[in-house]
C-alpha cells in the first residue's frame, strides 16, 4: 500500500497580484510570510528580521535581495542567508508552487541549498 504524504501548501494569492519586483506580506495561519516576485520567479520567507522584529515587507527589494527597513540587513530570498549585517541569522525559506494561477505556499521551511 502506498502512503500518500500530507500536503502542506496553503493558497496565499492569485500569482498575476504580484507582478515581477514587487513583495508583499501575507498571513498564513497566523504567521507572516513574505512572498516576493523576482523576475518571474517566486520566493517565501519569513517576513521578520532575524535581527530585529521589522517587517521586510517595507523593506525593499533589489534583484534576489531583500533590504530591512530598520538596520539594512539585507537577505537572499533564494536562501535566506543574510548577506550584510547586522543579522547574522538567516530567514526561514518555504517551497513555493503556482497551481491554477494560484501562489501556494508550504509552511514547513523548506532546506538551505
């Protein structure tokens, strides 16, 4: 018999609301995930700083990079590695899919490549 894994991707939003460059922060069962759109290609981390509790959402967004609007650490979308300080810890990275035009995210972080 064959067990089928539980699936844990959750629709966030229509793929066509974010268009290429722009982010947004979306609530998915209570935590905060920023889902940005980089050249076509989607990417979710955590929304928080690992430095300080700021939202990177109002942040901004410069190719794969994310800037913190408080201290300007910036993150890598791709691996959630911090690429300049003062953060030292990186953000938690979720698999992203598009399924019927629709951006669905999973909430179990996904590995550091």
């Amino acid at each position: 018999m064959i067990e089928r894994m539980k699936s844990n991707f959750i629709a966030a939003l229509e793929a066509s609301e974010l268009t290429p460059g722009k982010m947004i922060c979306v609530d998915l069962k209570g935590q905060r995930v920023l889902v940005a759109n980089v050249d076509g290609v989607f990417y979710a981390t955590d929304d928080t700083c690992t430095h300080e509790d700021a939202s990177l959402s109002s942040g901004s967004l410069k190719g794969e990079l994310v800037k913190c609007p408080l201290h300007g650490s910036r993150f890598s979308l791709r691996t959630g590695e911090p690429m300049e300080d003062p953060a030292e810890e990186p953000l938690r990275c979720y698999a992203v899919k598009v399924e019927n035009g629709t951006l669905q995210i999973e909430l179990e972080p996904r590995k550091h490549r």
